[in-house]
C-alpha cells in the first residue's frame, strides 16, 4: 500500500499540493486525472523522488520513503516523452539501469529478453535503433525499461498523449492488459478522461493541487462529488439556478445552486412513474454513428440527451416532444427542498 500522509509542496511561496492525504491498494491500477497544473504529476514527482514534500510523509508499506533516493524506492517511471536514448539500440535502453548496476551480461540479456516479451518487442527488433522506431514501439521500449528493473510500483506519466488516436485506444488496451497480468501496482497520470475510467481501478481527480473525489470510475461519473468533477468528467447538463423554475424542477430542488443530469439520464420514454416530463422543441441532432446527440430548448434553456442509432425513430428537426427526466439521477450539491 501507498500512503501520502497530509503532503505539502511548495516552489517558493506557490503551494502546488496542499494537505494531500492519499491512500493506495496494492495490485490496483490507480489513476492521477486532472487538467494542466492540477498538481497530478507533481504528486506522482514525489512518489518517484524527484521531488521532495515541504510537510508530509510518504509510506511504500511499513516504509517512510519521503526523503529516501530514488533509486531505493523500488519505483520505476515512463515519461511522456518516453525519455529514450537516441543513440543506443532498443536493447541497450532496456538495459540501461541493470548495467548502471554492473550485472552479469547473461543476467542482464535474460531479463532484457524477458521484458520485450513482456510489452511485445520481438526480438529481431533489440538491435534496431529506437530513432527508427514508431511512438508505440518507442512506448513499449520505455515500459519494457522499467519492468526490467522488477519495480514494486510502476509509474506511467502521460505516456499516451504523443501517439494518434487509434494508436492510443489500442496502446490503452494492451496496458491494462498488462498491469492484469504483471499484478504490478500502477499509477498512470492522465488528463483524458476516456483514459482514466478506462483502465482504471480507482481515480483521484485532483483541481488545483487539491483531490476533489477518489473513487471507482462508475462512482466517479455517476456519483461525483462536486461541481468541477461533475464537469470534468464526461458530458454533463448543467441548469443553472435561474432556470430551474424556468423548465419546472422548481418543486424538486433548491433554486440556489445549479442542478447536474447526464445526457444519458434524459430520455425520450417514460421510463420510471417517477420520472418527469418536460415540453422539448428539438434543435440541433449530432450524428456520431452509434449515437445520436440531440440538443433540446426547453422554455429557452437547452439540454442535450444521447440516443443509440439502433433502428429506432429519432426525433426531426423542430419537432415538439416530451423528454423525461429521473430525479434521482440529477446531482445538486445543497440540500433539495423538503
């Protein structure tokens, strides 16, 4: 288990992580998420030990590590831009720490041999230059360097966001993959969301060196606990607290903060007797190929759902229909009316 005991950083006096008490399981894959400067990888900076807390402790077991070397931790670390040496071979970067230790060459080509396996690098590519690499073969080669090392805690800092969309769905699949087989306890930091409840066992979503909310990626997006993480995560309906009485939730929910649904929590069928309906003009439809976006006025606010192209009839352009809405689904972070 990893322990982050009431962490401050500071560079001067800018606090980049305040008060951060963070605990996590041994095995699970556990992700960082959060936009640029939120404090993510400052966090997993501290872990690695490249950079040391101002107050704190951090705990790998029983162990305090907070002011212990890097290279003692039993941490290893991918970097976003893989941080790969150009002028050696695949090989020689797999290898790169075990000969800092001055192995025995056969142990070493063992476990070089080893991790390519591991990520799929075959061998008749261990003496290629990674200059003549692709960003996902450079991206194996980089975890390929960590594993070597047998790490307790493996690292991953953005190591998606170089590489093409299909590339990095594909590259995703294959981590998790991997972290299933290995039971290796990762820590992954990401700002994409679709990354993070993904591969996920558990998320912290962190907002100005703060974690708004830790939990599972389900608990994460239907369950969220604040405003920004009801924001970040996912596409959301936001009403504003003007326009509660405007679409009739008025009866509902307090009418002094702003009400959250997702697009999926609206629906075109009555699908509970407690569900509500609301008067909709249809205004623009996104087509997406499994699914169709729809935006909706509703007495002047808009609202979007999400429908399967499975078949069914969607609703036109202009058309006026009734659209239904779940009251338990909605979040509001005040009390409702009693």
């Amino acid at each position: 288990m990893i322990r982050f005991n009431d962490i401050q950083i500071k560079y001067g006096e800018y606090v980049a992580i305040d008060n951060l008490n963070l605990e996590i399981n041994e095995g699970e894959f556990f992700t960082m998420l959060g936009p640029s400067g939120c404090g993510k990888t400052t966090t997993l900076r501290s872990l690695v030990g490249f950079t040391y807390p101002t107050k704190g402790q951090i705990f790998i077991g029983d162990v305090d590590v907070t002011k212990m070397p890097t290279e003692k931790r039993g941490v290893s670390i991918v970097f976003q831009s893989y941080a790969l040496f150009p002028t050696m071979n695949v090989y020689e970067n797999i290898a790169f720490g075990l000969t800092l230790q001055k192995l025995p060459k056969e142990y070493i080509d063992k476990k070089v041999r080893e991790a390519a396996a591991k990520v799929q690098i075959v061998p008749e590519k261990l003496f290629n230059n990674v200059s003549e690499l692709s960003g996902g073969q450079q991206q194996r080669v980089a975890i390929a360097r960590a594993l070597v090392l047998n790490p307790k805690i493996l690292c991953l800092d953005e190591p998606l966001s170089n590489l093409d969309a299909k590339l990095r769905v594909e590259l995703r699949n294959e981590l998790k993959k991997l972290q299933n087989e290995l039971k290796i306890t990762t820590i992954y930091v990401t700002h994409d969301q679709e990354e993070a409840l993904t591969l996920s066992d558990r998320i912290a979503v962190f907002n100005k060196g703060k974690i708004e909310q830790v939990g599972t990626p389900q608990e994460i997006y239907t369950e969220s606990k604040s405003p920004f993480v009801c924001e970040f995560i996912g596409e959301i309906n936001k009403i504003e607290p003007e326009d509660i009485k405007v679409i009739g939730l008025d009866k509902y929910f307090l009418k002094k903060s702003p009400l959250y649904f997702r697009l999926e929590n609206l629906s075109l069928e009555r699908i509970k007797d407690s569900d509500i309906e609301l008067k909709a003009i249809v205004e623009d439809i996104e087509y997406t190929g499994i699914f169709s976006k729809i935006t909706y006025d509703v007495n002047g606010v808009k609202i979007r759902n999400i429908e399967k192209n499975n078949g069914k009839q969607l609703p036109k352009l202009k058309d006026e229909i009734s659209l239904y809405l779940s009251l338990e689904n909605v979040m509001q972070f005040g009390e409702k009316n009693e």
